[in-house]
C-alpha cells in the first residue's frame, strides 16, 4: 500500500547555488515520477518560491556568474500537473508582503490552525 507523503519545505534557496533548484522539490519530481503519492507544504521562507515574478537571472558572485540561475516557480507550477498538491501557509505569505495575485496558479492556501487537520491526512510528514 502506498504512503502518502507531506513534504513540508521551510528553508528557502537551500542548494541552489550548486545545483540551481530546490533538492526537495527536484526529488518529488523525480519520485512522483516513480509513482509516489507526495505533496508539497511551504511554509516560512520558502512561501516565496511560489512568487511568480522572482527572478534570479543577473546573479554573480564576484566575476562568476550563474549561468544556469534557478527557477524554483517554474518547478514548482510543475507539479500540479502531475498530481502533486501544493500548500502555501498564508499567513506566513502575509508575513513577507505577498499578495495571493503573486503566486503560480493551483496552490492551496491552508491556515496554521488548519495545519494538524492537513497532517492527519497523510501517512509521513517529511520537513525539510
């Protein structure tokens, strides 16, 4: 029997200089992939890889530049189509300013009081 699976994700740009996504959110790509049932809970910083207008292009390190430069929306509006729910805490998106107009089409916005009843809904919770 299958288990599902919450990822919830709360450190934002974690790796992303050396491998220019997200690991967890390229491992529920590649594990979907293989045909486990995951989800997606971002929460703290990383409410902002929904942000539809970020944009990493232009970033360097002294005379280095990423070439390569993440697109972490991009991977994560992915997601859904393959069956992949995406949760966004908002109020921890209200904390930084963003409006619901700003983020990738197809995310759940869930509540932090609403976040025990989410849990209850899945085998794991994974928190990264």
């Amino acid at each position: 029997m299958a288990r599902k699976v919450l990822q919830v994700i709360a450190s934002a740009y974690r790796c992303n200089l050396e491998e220019q996504d997200d690991p967890i959110l390229w491992i529920t790509h590649a594990m979907k992939g293989a045909g486990a049932e995951l989800a997606v809970l971002l929460r703290g910083n990383a409410v902002n890889y929904a942000v539809k207008a970020q944009d990493a292009s232009g970033l360097s390190f002294g005379d280095r530049t990423q070439t390569q430069p993440p697109r972490i929306a991009d991977d994560l509006a992915k997601l859904g189509p393959k069956g992949v729910e995406v949760f966004v805490v908002e109020e921890d998106a209200a904390l930084r300013g963003i409006e619901r107009g700003e983020l990738i089409d197809g995310l759940k916005n869930v509540s932090r009081a609403a976040l025990p009843k989410l849990f209850a809904g899945y085998d794991q919770i994974w928190h990264w």
